[in-house]
C-alpha cells in the first residue's frame, strides 16, 4: 500500500488580504496570558479553547499577520527525505547528505533502502540552523561596527581564543554560546587555560 505523502495531507493555510486587519489586531495582543478563545457553533453553543489552542492561534495568527502561509503537522510524525527538503527548502541531494552524516537523524526503515525522519528532528535542525544564521549575523555585525573585515566562510571556522577574549565576560560567554551554534569552533591550550584562571 502506497505511503500517503504528510505534506500534502497537513492542513495548510494561506494569508488572505481581507483578514489582515483582524490578523494584525490579534497580532498586537501579545503574548498575555489570561486570553480566551471560544469556539461558538452553528447552534449557538459556545465551547472555551484550552490553552495550548489559544497558544496556537497566535501563533498562526502571528505567522498570517507577517503574509507567511501556516501548516499544520502533528508533531510525531515521519517525514521522507524529498518531505524533509520541501520542507526545509533545500535540495533532496543535500538533505540525504545531512542524513547520511547523521546531522538530521533518521530511520531505515526494515527491509528497505527508504528512510524515515522524525519531524522533531527536522524542527531541531532548523531552528540549530536559524541559531547559526543568527550567530553569523551577530559576528558580521560586531567586525562591521569596530571596522574590521569579515569573510563569512562556508563552513565553520576554527578560532583561537587568547586571554584578551577570556577576561571579558560578555566577549567570552557571545564566544562560547556561537560555538554551541556551530557558527565556529572555539580552540584553546592548557597554557593559555592555566594563564587565564591565574
């Protein structure tokens, strides 16, 4: 039995130009807690949204305002690799590389070639990608303020800290937190170490 494809069965909607004022003013409202959304039938009975729907109202809600059309997935479920790159927006050949080299995981499925990936791993890798993004966005800023030059490179860069880097807290913890996105790899010597905690 063919695999009914999850993209094409989540339910998707598009902004339209007639609800963007409504959209705006739900917008607006913010993220306060206390809101309510009642769902109000043909009949005129009323039930009260829990929580997590409201949550998930202004998010669309949100996402619609700013013109971008919203999906909805369950969260468990597998995707296939070419769903994982229309998803993503990239192409089927770099995404079995990214699960080739285990950088999204994924599953073979029993007796088969096919792989499966769970969408939580996709949602992980891309907001890993969005914190990358902003890393480098970050750094291009701080050399384009002190008038240095900065090359962004393709892959990660390999940066060696000195005790000049260490000793200011904010420069040392915006150093680190971009190493744990990935946008360069933090090197260091025992010496250097030992100089600095002296």
């Amino acid at each position: 039995m063919p695999r009914t494809a999850v993209l094409g069965q989540a339910t998707r909607i598009e902004p339209l130009h007639a609800d963007h004022d409504l959209l705006d003013d739900v917008k607006s409202r913010g993220d306060h807690g206390g809101d309510e959304l009642v769902l109000r039938g043909a009949d005129g009975s009323e039930i009260k949204l829990p929580e997590s729907l409201v949550r998930l109202v202004k998010m669309a809600a949100d996402r619609l305002a700013a013109g971008q059309a919203v999906m909805a997935i369950p969260a468990e479920v597998t995707l296939t690799p070419a769903e994982v790159a229309e998803l993503l927006g990239l192409s089927r050949p770099f995404v079995g590389k990214l699960l080739d080299r285990g950088t999204i995981p994924s599953e073979v499925l029993p007796g088969s070639s096919h792989r499966r990936v769970r969408l939580a791993d996709v949602l992980a890798f891309q907001a890993k990608r969005d914190r990358r993004a902003e890393g480098t966005r970050r750094l291009v800023d701080i050399a384009t303020s002190a008038g240095l030059p900065y090359l962004p490179l393709g892959s990660m860069a390999r940066i060696f800290v000195d005790t000049n880097v260490l000793f200011p807290i904010s420069l040392m913890d915006m150093m680190f937190s971009l190493n744990d996105d990935e946008v360069h790899e933090v090197l260091w010597t025992d010496p250097l170490l030992d100089e600095w905690s002296a």
